[in-house]
C-alpha cells in the first residue's frame, strides 16, 4: 500500500542525491586550475542529462528489472510497467517510479566520481562516450549483482546499504584505472598545481555533506527508524573523519587546513555508505577515525610514492573509502540495529567478513577489466587525451570555448 510519507521522504531524498552531482561539479571544480573549472562543472552536468535519459530508456531495467544473476532483463526499456503501484520486491510503501528516480540519481553521480581521476586532460566528446559506455556496460551490472532480484552478490548475503560497492568501489577503481592509462597532467610534479577555488570546494563539500543524508537515509526506503539510524551514522562518521583528518595534519604538517578537513569528511562518507543502515553511531564514528587514517595515507604517502596522477584523488577518497567501508560494514554490522542485514564479525559472524571481502573482490576485478576496455575502445575511436597545446591552454578554451573569468592568470 501506497504511503505518502514514504513517498515524499524518497522524492525529498532522491532532490538530495541530485544536487550532490552539482555538490561534486563545485568540489572537484574548485580543485583544478582556473583554466579548467568550467570543463569539470560541464562533465557533471552532462552526466546528469546523460545519464537520467539513459536510465529511463534500458539503465533501470538492467539494474533492475528481473534477469539472471548477472544483468537485468529489458521489460522495463523505456519505463514500460514502471508506474505508480508499489513494486514490493525494492519496496513496498513508494510508487515504483519513485524507486526508479531515486535509483537514477545513484546511477548519475557514480561515472561524474570518476571525473577527479583524469581531469584537466580527456576530450569532451571522449568522455560523454565513456561515460555512458560505463555506466551501461560497469555500473548497470554491477548494480543488479548487489542490489537486484537474483543478483548473484545479492544471494550471496553481500551488504551495501547505499553503495559502497555500487558507487564508490566501482568508481574508484575506475579512477585509478583512468589515472594509470591516461597518463599524467603536462607539468605534474614539475610545477605547482595548487587548487584554484578552496572557496568552491569547501561549498561543494557542504554540499555533498548534506546531499549524503538523502543518499544514504534515503536507501531505508521509508520515513521510519532505520532512516534516521542511517541519517545519524552518516553525520557521525563525517564528523568523525574530519576531525582525524586535520588533527593528523596538525601533528605531521603543523598546521590544520580546510581542504584537509573537507577531504575527511567526504572520505567519512563515502566509507560509512555501506554500512550506514546497519550499524550503531559509534561504530560510524570507528568507521570515520578509519576512513580518515587510511585514506590519509592512500593521498599523502602512497600515491606520491607511486607516482600515478589521480589528479582530485578519487581513488585515493572514493575507492579506498568505498572497499573499507565495504569491509568494514562485514565487522560492525547488527541485526538488532536491522534485521534484513546480518551480524557482523564482532557479533561473532566471521563468515559475513568474508562474503564482503569476496565482493569487493569480484567488483574490483570486474570494474578494472572494462574500465580499461571500454578506455581503450573509446581511444581508438575518439582520442582520449587533448593535445598537448589544448591542454596547456586550458580544456574551458579547447573544449567550451569559454572562460570562467575574465581576469588574466
């Protein structure tokens, strides 16, 4: 039966998710050099238009739609039997159309997370086709295995409350993926590549901060108990890895900086996703300290040692967050806080751990094979990487023929 609280909590919550994608078009635009801001703010949006066509016309029903354990069917193409009855198989309380607007607003921010990986270098006309090439042939599957009738990850009794396999492993292996391939930015580690904006993204994170309420509450699919233990536990881990982040700062660089306690924030939620309905507030809080401490690391000491140039570190935030927080949600988890879950390892439930680790296993390895063959698919027939001098001109120029200042560098 049709409840119009339910209803509008996951319309408001679905709005929510949307704006996180502008939220991330901020937060990474303000990371690149002035000459490439409107290059990252037109990525985003595009995959919103993109994107929100494509799941309407076949991404839901793959997703979806029943089929085998790999991919949805197509009887769903073009909404066709979407309506406004209950489909009680996702839930039982919400038109089917408002699962499916909610859904797509998951499946538009996974490929723009990818975008921090490669910006300041790829084609526009290249990345609107990988993109819509991933979220097809990476995203659309990976989505059914978790979270759809017979997904095989599904079966299996894999948690991810609100996608830290879906969205954010998937994209984060993407990311380093793309990083890897396209190779580095023209005067990387040669000469300073400071954020442009701190101003645009601290307001992006803000943004993404609050747009993380709808996307992991929101993933309750009802206005009840488990929305707001999974609203709490976002905040709490948010607030958590942020504070471990800059006092980490403080003590190896001396000084606390914004970016630094942005950057935690987003990695506290990105890794609490997964865990989010079904955990209490202080296993977020455990989750945050974590995720701050290994994400950390991953930015700050490991890829500078490796020497790849994910240049807003999605991986580093978005991939190392999505697999911990993955794993993680196999050891705190309770089925006294959510009884569609399962206890966790410190409940005295090993085997859960495991099926999370074989999960994120199986994602990481798929999302690596086609990322790179969709990649190299997409090179040979577009040309990933600008040229050399566009790139040096700026992609705003080269790609959009405009400025977002009128001011002189």
């Amino acid at each position: 039966m049709i409840n119009s609280g339910d209803t509008a909590f996951i319309l408001l919550s679905a709005g929510l998710v949307m704006l996180m994608t502008p939220g991330l078009a901020l937060f990474y635009g303000g990371m690149v050099r002035r000459k490439n801001v409107l290059s990252v703010l037109m990525q985003c949006f595009a995959m919103l238009c993109v994107l929100s066509i494509q799941w309407m016309l076949f991404g839901y029903s793959l997703s979806f739609a029943p089929g085998n354990g790999f991919i949805g069917g197509l009887q769903w193409f073009a909404l066709n039997g979407v309506g406004l009855e209950a489909y009680p198989d996702y839930a039982s309380t919400i038109p089917h159309q408002a699962f499916m607007i909610f859904q797509a607003m998951f499946a538009v921010i996974t490929p723009a997370l990818i975008i921090g990986a490669f910006a300041e270098r790829m084609k526009f006309s290249a990345f609107m086709v990988f993109g819509l090439l991933w979220a097809t042939l990476v995203y659309d599957p990976v989505a059914h295995w978790v979270w759809g009738t017979g997904g095989w990850l599904r079966s299996m009794g894999t948690l991810d409350f609100a996608g830290g396999i879906v969205v954010h492993t998937t994209a984060g292996i993407a990311a380093l993926v793309m990083a890897l391939v396209i190779g580095r930015r023209k005067g990387y580690k040669d000469q300073p590549m400071p954020p442009h904006s701190l101003t645009f993204t601290a307001l992006g994170a803000a943004l993404l901060w609050f747009g993380w309420f709808g996307f992991n509450a929101g993933s309750a699919l009802s206005a009840g108990g488990l929305a707001v233990t999974a609203f709490v536990n976002t905040n709490a881990a948010a607030a958590a890895a942020g504070l471990t982040w800059f006092v980490i700062e403080w003590v190896y660089n001396e000084k606390p900086t914004t970016f630094g306690v942005i950057t935690g924030s987003i990695a506290g939620l990105a890794t609490v996703t997964p865990a989010s309905g079904y955990i209490t507030p202080f296993s977020a809080v455990a989750i945050g300290i974590a995720a701050s401490s290994v994400c950390f690391l991953a930015v700050s000491k490991i890829k500078p040692r490796l020497g790849y140039d994910d240049s807003l570190d999605a991986f580093g935030v978005h991939g190392v967050g999505g697999i911990l927080g993955t794993i993680l949600a196999g050891v705190f988890a309770l089925k006294s806080i959510n009884p569609a879950g399962a206890d966790g390892l410190l409940a005295g439930n090993a085997s859960q751990l495991f099926v999370q680790i074989k999960a994120v296993g199986a994602v990481t390895l798929y999302t690596l094979v086609m990322t790179f063959a969709i990649y190299k698919f997409v090179d040979i027939i577009l040309g990933i990487r600008v040229s050399e001098k566009d790139e040096v001109l700026g992609l705003d120029l080269t790609q959009h023929r405009e400025g977002a200042y009128t001011v002189l560098e």
